[in-house]
C-alpha cells in the first residue's frame, strides 16, 4: 500500500504543471491567432472612422442647407453675392437673428411687398402694424465636428462661386465641405472627394 501511494505521488508530481515543449506550443498558438486578429481590428477601426467622417459630412451639409433655405425665405439677412449660403462654418454654430411674424406673413409674395403690405426688416417678412413678431436665435450646429481622419475640427470649403473639384476655397460663403485628409478610402476614393 505504502508503495502504490508514493506511485501515485510521483505522478501527480510529473502531471503538475506544463512542459517547456507544451508552453512553447502554446504561446505559438497565441501569436498566431493574435497576428490574424490585428489586421481585422485595423480595419474594424478604420471603417468606423469612415462611417463617422459620412455622418459628419451629412450633418454639415444639412446644416449648410437648413441654413439657405431659411435665408431663401428671407428670414436671415444675407450679404449680395453670396447667393444665400453662410459666410462660414462658425456662423452655423454661433447662430443667425430671425424675426418671425404671424404665419399669415412668412410667405408673402414680392408683389405683396412692392405694395407696401410689408417690409423686409432684419431679414424676415414683418408688417409694420404686426405685434406678433418674434426674434430669435437660430443655430444649424452645436458645435463644428472635428475631422476623424485628421483629428481637427477643420475642413475644406468650397465656395458656390468655385470649381466643383476645387481644392481653394474663393472665401466669400460655404456651398460645400470635405476632409483635409490625403489618405484613400477603402473603397478607393480619396477622403477629399466624398
């Protein structure tokens, strides 16, 4: 009996723990998978970073459009030249005056206005006899997003009166955005171009 428990003692010894040949083996296993694996999660990053720069995109050019839409209605005073798009990004984020009338005035035709039913006063349609106007502050942006693939909250600009692959912006309103970023895309296209 005293002979079978040291048996079974040396074999727990030996079963213990791993041989160098099991480790090796191991820790070959573990950098293969984790030098496949690190390919996969560049990419993983770098098509969320594509995804932002589209979503970033969007939100600029809807604000870009809100904006000229509501100097279209004339409810924001607009300089001549600048065919009603903002003068620049930061405009979207600090906001423009508009004075709102009663609804019956927002639409008003120029006829109407050559006869003198209303004036064209701080940007929006208002009759002179109207106690309903209401100024206030309209912002298009919280704030500029920054660039995910530059890491800065600068963008290129085109302007309505430049070139529609123009890289120089003409300075005088924002008709268009897009990454300062020389990088290619996964698709192929340059960031530039989107």
């Amino acid at each position: 009996m005293q002979q079978y428990i040291s048996q079974r003692r040396e074999r727990r010894i030996t079963q213990a723990g791993m041989t160098l040949l099991e480790l090796i083996i191991a820790c070959g296993i573990l950098l293969v998978l984790s030098s496949a694996a690190l390919p996969l999660a560049r990419v993983t990053i770098k098509r969320q970073r594509e995804a932002e720069l589209r979503r970033d995109l969007r939100e600029l050019r809807d604000s870009i459009d809100r904006y000229k839409n509501d100097a279209d209605k004339n409810l924001i005073r607009t300089e001549v030249g600048s065919e009603n798009y903002p003068p620049d990004l930061e405009t979207l984020v600090a906001g423009v005056d508009i004075t709102l009338g009663s609804t019956s005035q927002i639409g008003i035709s120029a006829a109407a206005l050559a006869a003198g039913s209303g004036t064209a006063q701080g940007g929006g349609l208002s009759s002179p006899t109207s106690t309903t106007e209401m100024p206030s502050k309209v912002r298009y942006l919280r704030k500029i997003p920054v660039d995910p693939m530059t890491g800065k909250a600068e963008w290129g600009l085109r302007a309505i009166q430049d070139d529609p692959d123009s890289h120089s912006w003409g300075g005088h309103n924002v008709f268009d955005v897009y990454s300062l970023s020389t990088d290619t895309g996964m698709d192929g296209t340059n960031y530039g171009d989107w």
